[in-house]
C-alpha cells in the first residue's frame, strides 16, 4: 500500500514538474476588451471585415498597460473571433524585426467555462461516490498525468508513440483498479485483461494503417503538428491514439467482469474455474452490446460533421476517405478489442480468484 502511494504520489509531481520545466515556444497572456471600433466594408456597410479592439492586458510584464489590436473578421466563421466590450482574450506575443514586440489576439478566454464544469463534475463524483469517487478523481488526475507528462514527452523526442501509448495504459489501468477496487485478485485479473487487450489494440492498429494506407493525417490539427515538427511519426501517433481511445471502455469491462466472478465466487465457493468462467462470459455477452454500442456513438458524436457530409458527396468516396476511414477503423478496432477483453478477462478473473489465498484481502 505505501509503496504504490508512494508511486502514485511520485507521478503526480512528475506531471507537475514537466508542465513547470517545459519551454513557451509561443507565450501568451490574458487580457480583457476594454471597447471595439468596427471598421466596415467600403462597398457594403452593413458588413464590417475588422475591428479595432482596445484591450487591457492582465498578466505578464505587461499588466495593466492597454494596447489596440487589429481583429481580422473573414468569410469564413471557423478562423472569426468576434469581440464585444468585458470579453476576456489570450494575447499571443511575437517579437518582429522592425516592428518590435506584436500583441495578436489568439483566441476568447475560455478556462473559466472549463474550471466551473470542472469543478461541477468533482463535486458530483465525490458526493456520489465518496471515497470511491476520491479514488475516481484520484487516478483520473494520474492518468492525464501520465498522458501529457510521459506519452507527450516521449512521443516528442523521437521514442515510439505505439510503445509509449501501451505503457501509459497499463500504468493507468492499475493505478484506476487498484485505486477503486483495492489490492486484490479481482483488481489484478481486470488489470491483466486490459493490459491484453490493449496490446492486442495496438497490433490491430498497426495491420489497419498498413492495410487500409492510412497517412496519420486525419484532422488540421495533424496536418498543423507537421508543419511545425516534420519529424514526427504521425503513423505511430494514429496507432497511440486508437489505443488511448479504448483504454476507458476496456477498463470498464475487464473490470465488470472480473467483480461479477469475484461476486460469484464469494456467493458459492464450491464453483471450479470453469463454472466461473461460464458465468464471467455470460455476463460479458450482455456488456458487449452496451460497451461497443457506447465506442461506436463516442467515434459517431465526435464525428458529427463527417456524417452530416455524407448526404452531400458519393458514399464509395465518402467511406474511402482518409478521414472518414480512419475513424471508422478506429471504432471497430476498439471494439475488437472489447471483444477479445471479456473471454481474456474471464479466464483470468476464474483462475486467480478460485486459486486465491484465504488470507483476507486488503481493501481501501
């Protein structure tokens, strides 16, 4: 127990310490619209095309001082940020020759939204849960703690995405089991059914980028990592992805059915590995539709717009596309691994705990 505390508690300043040491290729700060001046189109005035913004700045060796910037209003509304009077912005900073320090308006202040739902959300998990929902908050902390301060990382300086992505989900998968289900044969047998079937995700993966031709480059934001770090293995950053993206559904079910053998177990001592192992299946028949269900709407939602452009272009076309084909890939492939996690999990799960030593398990 002190010993995997100890471990959780050494992640979580690792993750503290990364985000402390890593370098602002492109610092920013905050600042607030004190007032706006449209400037209109000469030929239609009812269109304006850019506003002045006088803007407060708040933080940095800048506070207080006012500065007036040009926002630039385009036809096209993904690339527009309109501003009125009291919006709060990020300002990025960019140092011209000839021009010296350039405040430009990057985007609206929108953490504030984010900390209330946050906070929101931490409340709810604790007042339900309790110590379970502590637990819950606890690992969720470390897991985007390992993501961002051992997978980001790695990824960056050249080490394999894929490798990287496996050993941030089985970290993650023990630390979230451990944590919520204790120290037990129950909480190890769901550990190793995950982490198998999370290697099984990453080997899927790799055969549908090779198979399917898939180029990495699904989205702007990948075309826009390329343009500033060319040398990156986007391929392999696809493949991290798709095993990210399953981790949570897999640890749902590895540990589903992992309790409900340990509940079986503990009901009847007399049933044999098989007995239980019928009875873990027989329960994972029924998670298999709702996980997989939940896998494919969370791929399907996040892709919304894709599906909306379906009606307006040729299907053969549709589905061939790079994008297109790389999500639909990336839902089944999770899905073949929920699949192969509940017989993994149940075998596993029947073993240790019929084979489990009467000494009494430690539980938080």
């Amino acid at each position: 127990m002190k010993k995997f505390l100890i471990f959780l508690f050494s992640m979580l300043i690792l993750s503290t310490s990364a985000f402390a040491n890593s370098e602002k290729n492109m610092p920013s700060e905050t600042g607030v619209v004190l007032q706006t001046l449209n400037i209109y189109d000469d030929e239609d005035e009812s269109q304006h095309t850019n506003q002045i913004v006088t803007v407060k700045i708040l933080s940095g060796d800048y506070k207080n001082e006012t500065r007036d910037i040009m926002n630039i209003i385009t036809d096209n509304p993904a690339y527009n940020i309109p501003l009125k009077k009291g919006d709060k912005v990020i300002l990025h900073l960019e140092e011209i020759e000839g021009e010296g320090l350039v405040f430009y308006i990057a985007d609206i202040k929108r953490d504030g939204a984010i900390f209330v739902f946050a906070g929101l959300f931490c409340a709810l998990l604790i007042a339900i849960g309790r110590k379970k929902g502590l637990y819950s908050l606890i690992s969720i902390i470390a897991t985007v703690g390992l993501i961002f301060a051992v997978l980001v990382p790695l990824t960056l300086h050249g080490f394999c995405p894929i490798i990287a992505a496996v050993v941030v989900g089985v970290l993650s998968t023990a630390i979230t089991i451990y944590l919520v289900g204790g120290f037990n044969q129950k909480s190890t047998s769901a550990i190793i059914g995950t982490s198998i079937s999370l290697i099984l995700a990453g080997v899927l993966s790799i055969l549908a980028i090779i198979f399917a031709h898939l180029t990495g480059f699904g989205g702007q934001e990948n075309i826009f990592l390329y343009s500033i770090r060319p040398d990156l293995n986007f391929k392999g950053i696809l493949s991290a992805s798709m095993i990210i993206a399953a981790l949570g559904a897999l640890m749902d079910t590895a540990v589903s059915i992992a309790s409900t053998i340990n509940e079986i177990h503990e009901t009847d001592t007399e049933l044999g590995v098989v007995q239980l192992f019928k009875s873990g299946m027989n329960v994972g028949r029924d998670v298999i539709g709702t996980m997989s269900n939940t896998l494919i709407l969370v791929y399907l939602g996040a892709s919304l717009p894709l599906v909306l452009l379906a009606n307006n272009i040729d299907l053969q076309k549709f589905f061939n596309l790079n994008h297109v084909a790389t999500e639909i890939l990336s839902a089944i492939i999770g899905s073949i691994a929920i699949l192969a996690c509940v017989p993994i999990t149940a075998i596993i799960a029947a073993y240790l705990i019929k084979n489990q030593k009467e000494d009494p398990d430690f539980k938080f």
